[in-house]
C-alpha cells in the first residue's frame, strides 16, 4: 500500500524524493534492525532501494550510519543509560530557533533560582541512579546555550553534578558550547577542569552576511574561538553547519564548509534547516534558499567531507525541512559522540534534567517517556512534577527486573 501511494505520487512531483517513501525521522532503524538480525550492508541497501525507493547517496549514508550504530550496540551493557542536562538560556533567539530557552536579556533573574533547582534535581536523580543499579555510559550538556553561565556558576553545577553521580565509567563528557559570544577561556579551563572531553562549537555559518540575517556572531568570532579551544586541547571539538538559512548560497555554504575544515574540528554535523513554528524566518517571511540550493549545499558536503576523512554516523530527519533532507554527523576516526547515536537510534535510556527535558525510558521491547515542565518559571515552580519523573524512572527499571 505504501508503495502504491508512493509511486502514484512520485508522478506528479518535479523531482525524485531524496527518502524515497520514508517519512519518519529515523530512517535508519530500518537498516540498523536488518544489520542486527544478520543482515549485510549489501542486503540492507537492496532493501532501501527496492522496497522504499530511497536514491543511492541516501541509501550509502543510512548504512554507513546504521554500521557504526552496530558498533556501539556492541559496546552497551544493560545497565547503561545517558546522562542530559539542560541550560535553557541564551543570550539572544536566533531566527531559525524555535527551542525552549530563555534570553538572558529577559530572563538574568532566573538564572541562580534555577540552578538551585537543578542541582537539587540533580543531588535526587544521582541518588535514584545509585539505588537501581544503574551506570552513566555518556554524559551531554544542551540547551539552549550552557556557556551562556558564568564561569563561576558553570563551576558550581559541574563540581555538584561530579560529586552526585558515578561518571567515572562514562565514555565521554561533552557540554554544548554552542555560540562563540558566550566563550571565554575561563569557561572552557572550567569544563576542562572537570573532565569534559567534547565541545560543540556552533557557527551555522561563517557568512557575515547569513550570520547577520539569523542574528547571530561574525565569522571571525568563530576563527577566534575555534583557535581558544585548540590551544587549550579539547579532545572533540564538533561545529554544527545548517544548510538553507536566510541569505546563504551553495556558494556561501561550500566556503563555510571549507573553512571549518582548516579548524581541525573532528567533528562537524551538517543539518539541514527545518521551518519551525514560532522562529524568526517564518515569522517574519525571511526568504530562504530553494529547495534545489540547499539540494546544491548537500551534495558538495558528502563528498568534500569524505574526502578530508570524514565519515558519517549518525542521521535523523525533521518536519518541514528543506527539501526533506536529513541532519547528519561527521566524524574522524575515533571522534564518534556516541551520545548522538544513543539518543537518535534509542539504543538505551536517556536520563533528562532540567527545563524542557525529555526522559526516555528504554528497555523490554518498550520505550516510554517522561516530560520535566517546559519553560525555567515552571520548572523552579513543580517539583512535584521533577519528583514524579523520577519515580517513574525507577519504576520502570523495577518492571524490567521483575
């Protein structure tokens, strides 16, 4: 029936879906169960392109990625979950940003209420963790923008956050630096200083004149943080691209990409932008890129970063994105964030605090979820709510054992 649909559609559309007939957002499940139950990546890219039409370079990317989920299959035991915490604070809400954040503009007051939460959020889970026999496989700081606190309260919650729970099994720490006009080198001797590993450093763009229209930093911001983070010896160091955004070209996005390879990143995630409800672009009506530009900017990424070394591992996809393209992850050999794959192909639970944060429950065929209250007030305000999330967690491993 799928396919029926699919190819009376196909007939009345100018161009061949990327995707072929999948519209989830997660098209990769679908090679990595296949390479799971025996499956080769031969077979697998028979089945994506037989049953679901999907075009060759999707085909190639989707098992590239689903291999190296296989490979952090492997390395899981089941007891292992990932640890989030998020930051919903941002200097200021970027055009193409529809998150639940707060400008620190209108919201500095909130900022020490709300981590007097968090930590005593925090100082609850750790405890909940302990008693289920549980173990910290990764660990990631999102947001919003985390280096948007001051050195001094980054300090605060990271020294809490290492005293409460066990991370000393954990493969990887990394905190969401996020944009360069919240970084200093007192921040990151911080993050360094309590263990984490991995940095994401963000300029979508190094495009002064896309960077303007998303209100966002310059490209020689970027240049000067990306040379901080390397002199001070970041392990992983990641830079996340946004193909499509207002006022770029292929041609502003291949020089944007080519410069963040002479960064020494070793990683780079390359989205594609997706309309959000509530952003600035649509908003406001920001014209965008076509459809057939950022199908241009795409097509240069894959090859040029296979090319420098890069492999990709991990992808998933979004509503109203253009072109209904896809987000993918870049690696260096040995840079893999494994958190990524872990979140996108829900191979363990995913432990949220904070704002906004979305616990999953994962285990015996199921997947459940748990929802902390969305904005900073609410959060500060329902702790009945932060106690129930947790209780759930607990329960859910206690179903598992039974």
């Amino acid at each position: 029936l799928q396919q029926s649909y699919y190819l009376a559609a196909k007939q009345l559309l100018p161009v061949t879906p990327p995707w072929g007939a999948l519209a989830g957002v997660r098209p990769t499940k679908i090679t990595t169960k296949h390479l799971l139950e025996g499956g080769t990546p031969k077979s697998a890219d028979e089945l994506l392109r037989d049953v679901y039409y999907v075009t060759d370079d999707r085909r190639r990317l989707a098992i590239d990625c689903s291999v190296s989920t296989v490979r952090a299959v492997n390395m899981l035991q089941p007891s292992d979950l990932s640890l989030y915490v998020g930051i919903p604070f941002c200097p200021t809400r970027c055009a193409y940003c529809s998150f639940v954040s707060q400008s620190v503009e209108k919201s500095l007051g909130l900022m020490e209420p709300y981590l007097d939460v968090l930590c005593r959020e925090i100082t609850d889970a750790a405890q909940m963790v302990r008693e289920t026999g549980l173990r910290i496989k990764s660990f990631y700081m999102g947001g919003g923008t985390p280096t948007t606190l001051s050195a001094r309260q980054m300090d605060r919650l990271l020294t809490h956050l290492n005293r409460s729970f066990d991370l000393s099994g954990s493969a990887e720490y990394c905190i969401e630096a996020g944009r360069p006009d919240t970084i200093t080198r007192e921040k990151l001797q911080v993050l360094l200083d309590h263990g984490a590993d991995r940095i994401s450093v963000n300029p979508q763009s190094l495009e002064d004149e896309v960077l303007r229209a998303i209100g966002r930093h310059t490209a020689r911001d970027i240049e000067d943080t990306m040379a901080l983070a390397a002199s001070m010896g970041f392990p992983h160091v990641n830079m996340d691209l946004i193909a499509g955004l207002p006022a770029d070209t292929p041609e502003g996005f291949r020089r944007t990409l080519d410069k963040c390879l002479t960064f020494g990143a070793d990683n780079i995630t390359v989205h594609t932008l997706s309309l959000k409800k509530g952003s600035r672009i649509l908003l406001e009506g920001l014209p965008i890129p076509t459809a057939e530009d950022v199908a241009r900017m795409l097509d240069y990424a894959d090859p040029t970063l296979r090319k420098h070394g890069f492999a990709p591992y991990y992808l998933y996809r979004q509503k109203y994105m253009s072109g209904s393209f896809e987000n993918v992850g870049w690696t260096k050999p040995g840079g893999t964030g494994l958190y990524n794959i872990y979140i996108m192909e829900e191979l363990h639970s995913i432990l949220s605090l904070g704002a906004g944060g979305s616990t999953k429950m994962v285990g015996g065929g199921q997947i459940r979820r748990a929802f902390n209250a969305k904005y900073p007030r609410e959060y500060i305000d329902r702790p009945e709510k932060r106690r129930a999330n947790l209780m759930d967690f607990a329960r859910f491993y206690a179903e598992q054992g039974e």
